[in-house]
C-alpha cells in the first residue's frame, strides 16, 4: 500500500532561522514576509523566526504600524563602528540554533541581515556558532557590512563561499553598503527592486530567480543526502 509514499519522499525543505530588523520582531517579520512573499517560495523553506535577545532601548520606527513589543539584536554608537552586546548576541543565536536546529541557513533583513552576511566569515573564524553545523545558505534583504574593525576582520577575511541571495533596493539607504557587502561573496544571486528599506514584494525576474536558487538548494541537500546515505 505504501510503496509508492515509499520511493518518492518529499524532499525536507532547507530550514532558515530569521532574523529581524532593528527594534522590530519576529512575529513582524513573520508577517512582512508570509505578506509579501509569492507562496510558491515561502511554501519552499522552512522558517523559523527568532527573536532578539534585548528588548527595544529607544523608539522603534515600526510604532504606529506593528504592535509592540520590539527587540533589537545588539547596540551601536552613532558612527555604527563600536557596539555593545555582539558577543552576548551571538551566543543567544547559537544557543537557539542548537535547540530548535540543525539549521541551513539564515535569512537575515536590516540588522538581522547584517548579522547574517557576518555569521559564516565569524563561524569559520571559530568566533560564533563553534558548536553548531555550517551555515549553507544565506538570504540578505536589506544588508550591510559590520563597521566595528575589530569584528569586520574577522567577519570578511577571507571571500564567503556558501550560496546567497542579497536584496538592495534601489531607494534603500544602504544600498550602497549593501552594494560593497557583495564584494566579500563569491558569485552572490542579486534581486534588486525600487523600494526603500522594506521586504520587497518579488516582480516576474526576481521571483524566477528566486525559485531558481530555492531549486539549486533543494538540489544541494538532495545530493548530500545521497552522498551521505552511501
């Protein structure tokens, strides 16, 4: 009777934990997401949405149009060069990560984003997530470089390998940082779009491209499933 559920298994959708925005939270990321996002690639992932470690210190530029509460992942001078809590942060991420995970990949947007682009250089460095599987997968919307030396050395040292999709706005405010972020990839996927700092909604070519990464991942877990059964 179960021969046939047998031989064609649905593939395990590659699991993403995701990172929210400065001062905002998962449930708004949730939504912004599942919102805006074409089904056909939201029904490809699995997702887990996390929030950050420290309550919201300062006004949120959500209020108003999501409720509370706000959480931010770490704090920052003006100059965006010193921060305070990053350590602190990192291991809050690996501890999710060992108990909800194994993860993927990470899907990161704004300080969440900026986060994730990191995350690989600093887990390959043995700086953060010693304690947890490799990050595969990156998905950046609305990123950035981290300013702070003493981290971005680490962060960037070498050119990140792992498959990645990065989002830049045409009417972002980091456009341009997240324009000099693809420098540190290595044959980064680019879906650019005309909005602002915001989850873009996908048009024609960029929800092709899209589907088109989905399907490479899907590929790769599919041949190291394979390869790691023999």
């Amino acid at each position: 009777m179960g021969s046939e559920a047998e031989e064609a298994p649905t593939p395990r959708k590659p699991r993403f934990l995701c990172l929210h925005g400065f001062r905002t939270s998962a449930q708004i990321l949730k939504t912004q997401l599942v919102g805006k996002w074409d089904p056909a690639v939201v029904d490809k992932l699995d997702l887990v949405f996390l929030d950050a470690p420290f309550p919201c210190l300062g006004k949120s530029d959500v209020e108003g149009i999501f409720d509370p509460p706000y959480y931010e992942w770490f704090q920052f001078n003006k100059e965006f060069t010193q921060y305070e809590n990053f350590y602190e942060c990192l291991e809050y991420i690996e501890d999710c990560m060992i108990k909800e995970g194994p993860f993927d990949g990470l899907l990161g947007f704004s300080q969440g984003a900026i986060l994730s682009a990191a995350l690989p250089g600093l887990q390959e460095k043995g700086v953060a997530l010693t304690k947890v599987p490799k990050i595969k997968y990156l998905i950046i919307i609305g990123g950035a470089k981290l300013r702070d030396e003493s981290i971005a050395e680490k962060a960037y040292a070498t050119p990140i390998t792992c498959p990645c999709v990065h989002f830049i706005g045409e009417n972002d405010f980091l456009r341009e940082p997240g324009t000099q972020l693809l420098r540190s990839f290595v044959d980064p996927l680019v879906i650019r779009h005309p909005k602002g700092h915001t989850i873009p909604r996908f048009d024609e070519k960029g929800l092709g491209d899209m589907l088109s990464f989905l399907e490479r991942i899907q590929n790769m877990e599919e041949e190291h499933k394979d390869s790691s059964s023999h």
